[in-house]
C-alpha cells in the first residue's frame, strides 16, 4: 500500500539570530541601494507629529491602535533579509521602530509579529519555537493588558492561530486545538475569512490525522467555503490548494476513490489556473502541483491501475527538472517508480532505482522510507537473501512503529469538545473605560504648542538661509553670463567650420554632376547613333532595293514611277538625317513613331511592288493603351530594325509580325522565310545587338533562331498598365 503525502507545504523557516543593542543601528547596503538612516528626515518627523496631533483631536481615534508600521517597511525589510541577512532586516525594522515619536500597541504588536516571522515560525526544535512562542504570547498580552481584545480582535485571532499552529508543529496537539479553537471563536466573531480558514483547516488537519476522516471532511470543506472570501490573492491560493487536495486524501481515505479523484484534479487545475499567484515564491506552485499529481499517482496505485501511475510519476519527474531541480523530489519519484515496477513484475528495474536512491535516503521523508524499506525486503526476499531481508524487515517495522508512536497523542484529543468548552465557557465582556478626553485634549495642546514652536523655528532657519541663498544666487548669474559669451564664441566657431563643410560638400557635388552629365552626353550619343543605325540603314536598304530593280526593269513600263520612288526615298532619307541632327542638338527626339501605322504602310508599300508579302497580327488596342511612349518609341524601331534584315538578308518573299499581350506582358515576333542568318550574322551584327539593347532597356528578353527555312527573333517585355 502506497503511503499519501499530507499537503501543508510549510514555508522554509528562517535562522534565528541574537541581536545585540551594540548592532541595533548598524547600516547595510543592498545591491543599487543607498545607504540605510536609522533615523527619520526632519519632514518625516514633522508629518509623524502631524499625524499624532489628528489623532489626539479625534475623540473616536483610540493614539493605541495607532500604528506606525506601513508595509513598504517589511518589503525593505525582507529585501534586507533576502539579500543580506536576517540580521540587516532585524536592524532595519528597529531603526524605524526606533524613530516613532510615540510607539502605540498596534506598533508593538506588528513589531513582535515581524519578529516572530524572523525568528520563530514553525519550527521543531525547542530554542526556535520558544522564542516564537515568546513574541505570540507578547502580542497577547500586550492586547489583554490594554483591554483591546475586542478593538484589535483580528490581531488577536492571528495571535492565538500562530500559537496553535506552533503548538500543533512541536507535537502538543491538546494545547495547539484549545489554541485554534479559541482563534476559530475570535474570527468567527469578527468576520476574518482568511485566519477562520486557515484555523478551521488546521482542525481538519488534527481530525485527519486521528484518521475521522468524515470531520476533517467537514472541516476542510467548510474551510474552502470561507477561504474563497478571502481577498489575499497569494494567500488565498496558498490555503485553497492545500486544503482541497487534502480533501481529496481524505476521501481516499474512506475508500471513496472518485470522489478522491475529482478532488485531485480540482487541485491540479486551480493550481494551473492560478500558477502566478504566488510571485514571492515562484518555486511553490510547482512544489504543490507536484504534490498533488503524486497523491493522484498513489490513488491509481491503490486502484491498481500502474500504468496511470507510472505516466503520472514521469509528470512528476517533468515538473521537478524543468522547475524545482530538487534531490530529495527526484528520489522520491524514483522510489515510487520502483514500487510501481515491483507491482508490476520488473524487480530487477526496481532494485536499481531502489539502489541508487540508498545513497540519499536521509533525505527522504518517513513514508518514503517506509516505502523504500519494504521494497527492499520484498527484493532481497525474493533473491533469496533471507538474512538481509530479515534485517530490512526490522527496519520497516522499527519505522512504522515509530510513526504510530508520533500520531498517538493526537488521537486522544477530540478538536469539536474542545471548542465547544470555548465557546461555552467564554464569559468575557468587553467593557468600555472611563472617558479621558480631557487628558486627550491636554495632550493635543502640548503637541500643538511643540508642533508651532518647531514651525516658528524652521521659518527662522528658512528666512536666514535664503539670504545666503539670495548672495549665492548673484554669484552665480557672474558666472552665468561668463559662460553665455564663451559659449556665443564657441557657437561662432562651430558656424565657421560648418560654412567651410558645406563649401567642401558643395564641390564635391559640382564633380560627380559634371561626371553624370559626360555620362549622360555619352549616352545620349549612343541612342543617336543606334536611331540612326535603325532608320537610315533601313531606308537606305530600301533604296537599294529599289536601285536593283531599277537596274532588272529598265525596259519595262513605269520605269519614270520607279524613278519618282526612288527620289521620294532619298527624300525620305534626307528628311531623317535631318531629324537626327536636330535630336543630336537638342537632346530630345520630337516625332512620336506609330508602330501599327509603320507596318501597315510597309505592308502596303511590299505589297504594290509584288516585293514582300507580309502577315500582321496585332493587338491594336493593347498597342495604344498598354505601352508608355519609351515602350511604344523602342518596339517600334525592334520591328523597323527586323523587317530591315529580312530585306538585305533573307531573300524571303514573305513574312510576318506579331504583337499580343497577356498575363502583363507584350510579346513580339518576327519571322520569314528565306534563306536563314549565317551564325556570325545572328551572333554579331550590329542589327541583332541594336535589338538586344532595345529589349534590354525594357526588362525583357529576345530570342534569334535562324534554320534553311527561314529565320525567327521572338521576346517579351513587362507593361506599365
């Protein structure tokens, strides 16, 4: 049977430390801090009196309950603490304590609570606890002594919780229930959900583990019904994990294994839900979910379902590497992981995980020692050892009977009689005091007076300081007009190397645009020259042509027609020699080329000659609307440039042009069929790279292919629109 593990994750209790009154104002530093005044500002002091001098004429405000502490004291103070020593944050919170001008009990009692927290906590060992004992039961003397249990009844409560729960660690489990049951009757009265939680948790806790499993059910769920009024958001998810996981062990308990179930993982998904509640210690939430995944994994265990609680153990075993990285955690899933392959028929795996968990068995608690014990014993028993098995046997039972013998006691005590005599005998009467509002308001004169007098003193010291203050101030408006003329000097000179900067710039400038422009007449040479190339070399391939046929047909009729064609092209070729000498002076080209009325006319002219059949097909709507003048002024000559090698090369009576778009693009291609391109022709001429260069400025690409059947140049080139 698998031993449960109670939830009631302590907090890792603190060293204690005798503080001597030589050490009381002692400074520390903390990393980026500075250094540590025992004693207040003379502001601070005033606003303390300030506040004093309120609460004096305030008939209803009792100067006892006043309480100085705020809780950015404590978080310095645990600052102190973390990073320097318990020792620094005891010197701290008395330097404060220190400067109080009048210390009240509500002072007192937060003071020996801080203490308390410092120096006692839960601890077993005897000096410990006797010291935390000693700060409890001074806050409840200083409350009763004062007749303040009713004023200061929260405090009171926690008091007598704190008590209980010191009793209740250090085994007097009589006193810690007559303890708590008082502090359950306190805060029942004054409406403290979180402390009457916390109490009622811990009398489920006593009836738990005098195993009446039904009251600590009736307890824990009444103390989950109060904890969820509790406005403490990390102390609300400290209590509520706790007590509804053990809630869940003490349904497992009775046997009520769903129920147990449903508890269980109610744990495990608030504790999800709620993961960054606890801030000051980012380790415990992981601590708790590992708590209640492994109670869930035992619950399995007792149903014999192994296989789930193996898968839950390698949870376990997930939570601790990634977030708690604790030895005794990671041995302590390694000997329920050995119990599981015992069950299960592995011995020889469970032997190894029992082995190397030996080595850190001081680490383990009582049940894990329980466990690993008896595995051992099965083990050793089994491989037929019976002396070493003999001897693990007498440990077991050494070890049960050693935890019988704790929970003894605490089975002799019934937690409800016990609160039921409280609440019984509890006679006492909460009476008023006599009135003394006439040594109130002597008090408030006294301080009233001081609080003037100081007043008066400090416009004194203010009226001569600002007199120094004032010559100070003529002083120092010398030396500011000084440093004005140094600084109009110093600006001055910036502006002179600023000036010589710009004109550095500005002839740096002049030669890389003197450069630019040479580059640009270069070009623009070049783009004549190619023009030129494109339509001279054409029309003079015509008149040659012409001059041919001239020559074949002078016998013919028409002969004179001839000759006037002849004389309209060279006037044609005389009007483009123009043009281009007019594009060379001015820079720009002023015709505006039509590529669909080019080939329309050539094919016209071709065609009265009988020269040259030529086939179109053109998108003349695409032509018009999807090219930009640049596009449209270089297809054009692309064309012009093409038909032009067809005439002087190919010897080809018919041809063909196309122009469609699609898909963003325009695609071109011109073909015959003659007699071919020779290959340094197609490669080299100055044709081909005139077109080469054209489909380059427009992003696109061209294709010569010359066969015996005739020649093709296709290409593409992207459109604006």
């Amino acid at each position: 049977m698998a031993s449960r593990q109670q939830v009631g994750i302590q907090k890792e209790l603190l060293p204690v430390f005798t503080i001597s009154q030589s050490n009381l104002h002692k400074s520390y530093l903390l990393p980026g801090d500075t250094k540590i005044n025992p004693y207040l500002s003379v502001s601070a002091t005033v606003s303390m009196l300030l506040l004093v001098a309120v609460c004096a004429c305030n008939k209803d405000v009792d100067k006892r309950l006043v309480e100085h502490f705020n809780e950015n004291i404590f978080v310095k103070a645990n600052q102190y603490r973390e990073k320097v020593s318990a020792v620094a944050a005891t010197q701290y919170v008395d330097s404060v304590y220190q400067t109080f001008p009048a210390i009240s009990v509500a002072d007192k009692c937060r003071y020996y609570k801080y203490l308390r927290s410092l120096d006692g906590g839960n601890s077993t060992d005897n000096a410990f606890a006797g010291k935390g004992m000693l700060y409890i039961d001074s806050i409840i003397h200083l409350i009763e002594e004062n007749d303040l249990s009713e004023k200061m009844s929260k405090e009171y409560g926690i008091a007598f919780k704190m008590k209980g729960e010191l009793f209740f660690y250090n085994g007097k489990h009589k006193d810690a229930i007559q303890a708590i049951s008082f502090c359950k009757y306190i805060t029942r009265q004054n409406g403290d959900s979180c402390t009457m939680g916390e109490n009622t948790a811990l009398l489920a806790l006593i009836s738990y583990k005098q195993r009446k499993y039904p009251d600590a059910i009736t307890y824990y769920k009444e103390a989950i019904s109060c904890i969820h009024h509790c406005t403490d958001g990390s102390y609300k998810f400290y209590l509520m994990q706790g007590n509804l996981d053990n809630l869940g062990l003490s349904y497992a308990e009775m046997g009520q294994s769903d129920s147990a179930k449903k508890y269980f993982e109610k744990t495990i998904d608030y504790i999800k839900a709620n993961i960054n509640q606890y801030p000051g210690e980012p380790k415990f939430p992981y601590e708790a979910l590992y708590t209640a995944y492994r109670n869930l994994g035992d619950l399995y265990t007792e149903k014999g379902d192994y296989k789930m609680t193996e898968e839950i153990l390698r949870q376990c075993a997930t939570i601790n590497t990634t977030h708690l990285e604790d030895e005794a955690v990671h041995e302590t899933i390694n000997v329920r992981l050995a119990e599981v392959y015992q069950l299960t028929g592995r011995p020889q795996q469970a032997e190894s995980l029992l082995l190397a968990a030996s080595k850190s068995l001081s680490k383990l608690n009582t049940n894990s020692n329980l466990i690993w014990t008896k595995l051992m014993w099965e083990i050793t028993a089994m491989k037929g050892n019976p002396a070493l098995a003999m001897k693990y046997m007498e440990q077991y039972y050494v070890l049960k009977d050693s935890m019988t013998l704790k929970e003894a006691p605490i089975l002799a005590t019934n937690p409800q009689t016990e609160y039921e005599k409280i609440e019984e005998g509890y006679r006492l009467k909460f009476l008023e005091k006599n009135s003394r509002l006439q040594s109130m308001y002597f008090e408030a004169t006294l301080i009233i007076t001081a609080l003037l007098t100081l007043l008066a003193a400090v416009i004194f010291f203010n009226f001569r300081r600002s007199k120094r203050m004032y010559k100070r101030e003529l002083l120092l408006n010398i030396a500011l007009e000084k440093s004005k003329l140094e600084l109009k000097e110093l600006m001055a000179e910036k502006e002179r190397l600023k000036e010589q900067e710009i004109k550095r710039e500005l002839q740096l400038q002049e030669t890389k645009l003197q450069a630019v422009h040479q580059e640009a007449i270069i070009m623009q040479r070049r783009r004549i020259s190619n023009d030129m190339h494109d339509d001279l070399s054409s029309s003079l391939t015509a008149l040659r042509y012409f001059v041919e046929d001239v020559q074949k047909r002078q016998s013919e009729p028409g002969f004179k027609e001839i000759f006037g064609e002849i004389s309209a092209e060279v006037d044609a070729i005389y009007k483009n020699a123009r043009q281009y000498m007019h594009n060379l002076n001015s820079g720009m080209a002023d015709d505006k080329p039509d590529v669909v009325a080019f080939l329309y006319g050539i094919r016209t002219k071709f065609a009265e000659k009988k020269l040259l059949h030529i086939e179109l097909f053109l998108d003349e709507t695409g032509i018009q609307d999807k090219l930009s003048p640049h596009q449209h002024n270089q297809l054009y000559h692309i064309v012009k440039e093409g038909l032009s090698n067809i005439v002087k090369h190919a010897h080809a009576s018919k041809a063909g042009v196309s122009i469609q778009f699609a898909d963003g693009n325009c695609a071109f291609a011109i073909w015959d069929e003659g007699i071919g391109f020779k290959e340094e022709i197609l490669n080299e001429g100055l044709g081909q790279n005139s077109i080469r260069s054209r489909v380059e400025t427009l992003a696109g690409t061209v294709v010569f292919a010359s066969a015996a059947s005739g020649t093709t140049i296709t290409g593409n080139f992207p459109t604006l629109s």
